[in-house]
C-alpha cells in the first residue's frame, strides 16, 4: 500500500490523463484558427522597433508567432504549442502544492481540473494569447508556491521571475499577478507548516519583500524603456481605449462642461456621437443602472465613436490618442465616483453568474455537493437525535482543512484580483472569466473531497453503531 502514496503514482496518473486528452483532441493534426485580433499579432512582426513598443499588443506572442512561422512555414503548430503549455502548467502547480506541503494525491485531486478549463478547450486552437496567457499564470502561481517552500534556491527565484514576467507580456490582462504575488506569497508564508516556529513570521516578511521588489522592479524598467522609447509608461498603449468604453456611457452635457477644457471639445464631439446614434445613457431617469445597454454599447463606444475621434485630435498618434482618452475617463471617474463604483459591484456580481453559467467542471462539482450534502446533513440530523453509543468507531479518510484552506485562498485570491482588473476597464465577458476563474474548479474539486471524507466517516460510524445494536 506504500507504493500508492508515492509520488510517481499521481504523476503518472496526470500524464495519463493528459496522453488521453492530447490523442482525443489531436491538437499536432489540427488547423490554428484565426481571430479578429489575429491580424494585429501578425502585423507586430513587420514593425519598427517604435511601432512595436507604441503597439496595443505586448511583445511576446508576436515574437512567438514570429519565430515559429519562420522555423515551420505555418502557423498550424499552435494547437500543439497550447496544449503542452497547459499540460506543463500544471505539472509546475502541482509539483509546488506538493512541496509547500500538501500530499502528493490530494495536490493531484487540486490540480486534475485544470486539465479540463474552457480556455484550452475553446481557445486552445486559435492564434491568440488567451490559452496560453492562462497557463504561464497557472505556472506562476506554481512557482510562487516553490519559493514560498523554498526560499534559498536562486532558480525557484529565476523561474518564478520569469514566468511572472512573460505573463504579462503574454497578455496584459495578467498585470493583476505584480500585485497578487507578493500579497499572496505573504499568506502562504504564513500558512506554511514550518520546522522553525521561532522565525516564522520573520521568514514570511522576508519573502514578502523580495516578492515585492522582484514583482514590481521588471515591469518598472520596462515601463521605463517604453516612456523613453514612445513618451508612454506602461505595459502598452490601450488603457485608455478600454476605459473610455465604460466611462463613455456616463457623459452628458453637464458632464462635457465641467470637464478641463482640452477636454471638452473631444468630450462634446464624443457625446454628439452618441446621441446621434441613439445609445442609452448608462442610468435611467430613477437613478436605476442599465447594466445590459451599457455592456452593449463598449465596443460602440471604443471603436465606432472614441478612437476615431481621439486619432483625429492628436493627427493619428496612437500613443497620444490613448492617454487623451484615459485623462478623459480619468475626469469623467472623478466627476462621476458613485457612478463608477455601482458599474463596478454590478459588474463584479455579473462575473460570478459568467463562471457559474459557463464553467462545466464547477457546475460538475457543484452537482455532486448538493446530494453529498444533503445525506451529510441527513446522518447529521439522525446522530443528533440518536446518539451512537460511545464505542462505536469511524473511518475517515483524512481532514483537509488546511489544503482547503490554501487552495481556497489561491483560487479566490486569483479569481477576485483578474476580475478585480478586468472590470475596471471592461466588462466581464466569458472570454475573460475563463481565465480569472481558471483555478476555482481546483477549490471546488477538495471541497468535494472533503465533504465526500466527511459523508464516508458519517456512513462508517452508522455502520458500526447498527453492528453495535
């Protein structure tokens, strides 16, 4: 029985497991598919140094695109490149559950479901960022559990690093991983079983602070080549484009009045536009929020009314248009505070419905809970009234408070900061909550575990007590 508790049996379970998927799928035999936004990627390699850097796309997946066309010819590797990205990601994350502390088949019971994420599935074919994107940042979070459990190795350092870095060059969305790493370093560190319990508070500041520098310091000197580079300090040129597609459906004529006045007169054209073309404001005369129009409108908004008219005031410069319409939404935030937060609460409460409409491997789980726990609570209620006699004994299969609560606070932690970030410059499309809550379907699977342990000692100890009687 020793043997089954080894750690070559879960790893070869979750290489099965990946064999089957990868030879059901045929990712090798499969056409990449193009995108909208494919052209944007492929047009990046044709740039010059300026343009790239001025560029709404980040640098990564074009340089990917670029050297994987020029080796094959083709670009039909893509599929391939996702899936074994993906299979790679989890192996990281759950190689670092197991050295952080958790058993070997319960990291596995975590890790298993993210083999089965609707990003892989919908995504993993096309020329776009977004399968990849996810998996370096399932494999960030890997790498962050390796250097909370070993802080000393350089590499673990190295490759936590690097994968955090390529994230977001992978795609920008994944910025939310600068700040979430050192938070979420900070409480794994102290959650973390530790040998020492004299130093332990004092070995997770020390982590938090390298995790802090080491997270913020890359993308500083980027941002800073960029700002030398395209007179801009950031990731790449599009906040403003994004942001100006929500704040957009708060102008009106007061709004455009007390705005500064190298503002005001794009802010009047903007609000022309959509009166024009009959858009609807984003509260009705009630002071209600029309949540549904105002997520209609976004891309109206972006790339119909506000990009045309913010390249026409600043002659075609991309860079430029972009930081006039962030200052513009930036204005209309700051006259419209209360308006923003209610987008928002009501935003953040349409993500969560978003992943629980569209998320099979959670709504899976979520069935098998409901009976689990119903007959939990049926055995529950009978004890309660019919007390076993104190000789009767259980079975339990383990207590996994502490992985739950780990796994737990990886997978909320992830879910509430990606969404956190999505939401403040766009709306929470199942494109993007496929990604911020890629790593709930690990929680809810020990959540079943747990309760499935829980219904089993409750069985056993009826069991035993009609055995007794």
């Amino acid at each position: 029985m020793k043997i089954l508790h080894h750690r070559l049996w879960p790893l070869f379970v979750l290489f099965l497991q990946f064999a089957i998927l990868f030879k059901y799928n045929d990712p090798l035999h499969i056409k990449a598919l193009s995108q909208p936004d494919t052209k944007t990627y492929l047009e990046f390699a044709s740039q010059h140094i300026t343009q790239a850097l001025s560029s709404e796309r980040t640098l990564l997946f074009p340089i990917i695109l670029f050297i994987g066309n020029f080796f094959a010819g083709h670009l039909d590797w893509i599929p391939g490149f996702n899936h074994i990205l993906q299979m790679m990601a989890v192996l990281i994350f759950w190689y670092g559950l197991i050295r952080y502390g958790i058993s070997p088949w319960i990291a596995l019971v975590g890790a298993t479901p993210l083999l089965y994420g609707e990003m892989i599935h919908y995504y993993g074919t096309s020329i776009l960022t977004d399968s990849a994107a996810v998996s370096l940042s399932v494999s960030t979070i890997g790498c962050l559990l390796l250097v909370v459990a070993m802080p000393k190795s350089r590499f673990i350092w190295t490759l936590w690093g690097s994968s955090l870095f390529l994230s977001y060059q992978m795609r920008p969305a994944n910025l939310f991983l600068v700040l979430l790493c050192p938070l979420l370093g900070l409480l794994l560190s102290l959650l973390w079983r530790p040998v020492d319990r004299s130093t332990h508070t004092l070995r997770a500041w020390h982590i938090f602070k390298y995790l802090t520098i080491f997270s913020i310091l890359p993308f500083l000197i980027f941002s800073s080549i960029r700002w030398l580079a395209v007179d801009h300090f950031g990731l790449v040129s599009f906040g403003g484009q994004n942001l100006i597609g929500i704040t957009g459906s708060l102008i009106d004529e007061s709004t455009v009045s007390k705005l500064p006045e190298r503002l005001q007169p794009l802010a009047k054209e903007f609000y022309q536009e959509r009166v024009q073309r009959h858009l609807t404001p984003a509260f009705n005369d009630l002071g209600w929020i029309r949540y549904g129009p105002w997520v209609n409108e976004y891309n109206t908004n972006i790339h119909t009314i506000a990009v045309p008219l913010a390249q026409k005031f600043c002659q075609n410069n991309l860079v430029m248009a972009n930081k006039m319409l962030a200052d513009l939404s930036i204005e209309i935030i700051k006259l419209h505070p209360k308006a923003y937060l209610r987008w928002l609460l009501a935003a953040f409460a349409d993500a969560l419905t978003v992943v629980l409409r569209h998320q099979k491997v959670t709504q899976l789980f979520l069935l098998i809970l409901l009976p689990v726990c119903t007959l939990q609570l049926f055995f529950w209620g009978y004890r309660k009234q019919y007390p076993a006699p104190p000789t009767v004994s259980t079975t339990t299969i383990g207590d996994f408070s502490w992985e739950l609560t780990v796994v737990g606070i990886i997978a909320l932690l992830f879910f509430i900061s990606g969404t956190l970030l999505v939401i403040l410059v766009e709306p929470p499309i199942e494109r993007y909550m496929f990604a911020t809550g890629h790593l709930l379907p690990a929680f809810f699977a020990l959540v079943v575990l747990a309760c499935l342990g829980k219904l089993w000692s409750y069985m056993t100890g009826e069991h035993n007590a009609l055995r007794a009687n």
